[in-house]
C-alpha cells in the first residue's frame, strides 16, 4: 500500500464517515488486503476506483464494513443500564404519561447486543404496561454486515453467559444442539434496525428522550465529535439523557450538556 493509496482511503473514510484512521495504517492494510486480492482488484487505487464509482454503493458498504470495529457484548457498562432504569425511565413515564411515547435511539447498535439490553431494561420495567407504550428503540450503524447479525438475534452460550437467568428464560430461546440461542420475536418487534451513517442529516421527526451513543466517538477528530454532540443535542427533547462511552468524555467548555456523572450526560430541562 502506498502512502497516496492509505491517504486516499483513510481520507475518503474521514470526509464521508468522519472516522479518523490516520494512525491505522497496517489495520487498514491487512483488513483490506485479502478482499482486494479475491475481488482481482490489482491494487488500493484500483478497488477505490471501483468505491467511488459504483452508484450501487456495494463495494463502498463493503470497505465500511471491514474497516469499522464491531467489539461489544451483553452487560457492558452494565452501570449505564441501572441508572437508565433506576432515573431516567421513570422520568419519561412521568414526562410521557398521557401520550405513552418513549423515544430511544441507540446511535451504534454494533451486532445488536446493546439494543437488545436496552429494550430487555424497557420490557422489565414496562411490565405489562408495555401494551400501552409505544416503546420501540431505533437501533442504528453504518456497518451493514454488524446490522444483519443484530436483526438474526443468535448469539451463543458464550455470549450470553452475563446476562441475568430470568432475561435468558424469557427473552431467548435456545436453538437445535443448545448451544446457540435466538432472541424472542416478542423483543425483536420493539427495536427498529436500520443502517445509517451519524454523519448526516438526522431524519428524526420528533425529539429523543433518551440517545445511547456508546464507545463510537472514539474513531472521531475532536471537531467531528464536537459537531456530531451538537446535532445529537438540538434533536433532544429538554431533560433528554446521552450516554456515551465510560472511556469517552465531553469537552465541558463546548458542549451545552450538563454532566450528571461520568459518560452519562442530561440537556437542561426548559431547553429547546
């Protein structure tokens, strides 16, 4: 790979998806390397002529898809989850009581893992309330690829060997041989999966009470994450809650949210 090869795809990854891989050059590489060759492209220059030129968008959705991290698994950052439901569910079911509509979007929903823990957290606090609610979590990603295992729900005992017994009872059943288990289409029905790159323009109608946008800035420069915070900012309802990740900070001098405790964030009430 040559540097006008690297700086040629790293450049197109930071302007089209705002992910900085400047100082990733042998990751780039290596997760490139073998899929080019297979596809008889004849080098880097070749493959992204093809990147930019396909109106089918398959092989830009395909370099998305091996140069983005899909790392996650059931319980991380389980604290996050305590205080979701422990403080901010009942601030919305307080907030939303005469309309029952709960708007939750988790911006990097990765193979699914996070959305399902968010939507079990809804159904165990809904109870049989959640007939009334309209409480479908929107669950996006840029990758595709990551997006197609989420919406299969299979994960194996592995997998799910942290999540508390009476979730896995109720919110998975096992498949032929045991050893790998399916989400309920119950829990399926209440998340919304859809590709979408946080780069552009949020198609939201209404405002969100509740934005999940864990562990994913960290691919981003300083003015990309300060920019993304903001549009997150104007498309939340006021006393609306942003988590990011426990290893991820906002600059305090620039963004309008108010720190609640560390990774976990709150819009003023009162403000639009």
């Amino acid at each position: 790979m040559t540097d006008e090869e690297f700086t040629r795809i790293t450049s197109y990854m930071k302007q089209n998806y705002g992910i900085e891989l400047a100082e990733k050059r042998e990751i780039v590489r290596g997760r490139l390397e073998n899929y080019i060759k297979s596809g008889g492209w004849g080098s880097f220059q070749e493959f992204m002529n093809e990147v930019e030129s396909d109106r089918s968008g398959t092989q830009e959705k395909m370099m998305v898809n091996l140069l983005t991290t899909n790392y996650t698994y059931f319980m991380r950052e389980f604290e996050h989850f305590e205080f979701f439901r422990n403080v901010v569910l009942p601030w919305i079911r307080q907030k939303e009581s005469g309309r029952k509509d709960m708007r939750i979007w988790c911006g990097a929903a990765s193979t699914g893992e996070e959305p399902y823990m968010i939507a079990m957290v809804i159904a165990d606090f809904l109870g049989m309330e959640q007939n009334q609610w309209d409480s479908t979590l929107l669950a996006t990603d840029v990758s595709t690829r990551a997006l197609q295992q989420a919406m299969a729900g299979v994960y194996s005992d592995e997998q799910l060997k942290n999540v508390p017994e009476h979730w896995k009872k109720h919110f998975f059943y096992p498949m032929a041989g045991g050893t790998q288990f399916q989400v309920q289409d119950e829990l399926k029905k209440k998340i919304l999966f859809r590709q979408f790159n946080l780069m552009n323009p949020f198609p939201f109608k209404r405002k969100m009470h509740t934005v999940f946008l864990r562990n994913v800035m960290i691919y981003f420069n300083e003015q990309t994450k300060r920019d993304l915070i903001q549009k997150v900012y104007n498309f939340m309802e006021p006393g609306g809650y942003l988590f990011i990740g426990m290893t991820e900070t906002l600059n305090r001098n620039t963004t309008q949210f108010e720190i609640i405790k560390p990774s976990i964030y709150r819009k003023r009430e009162g403000k639009d």
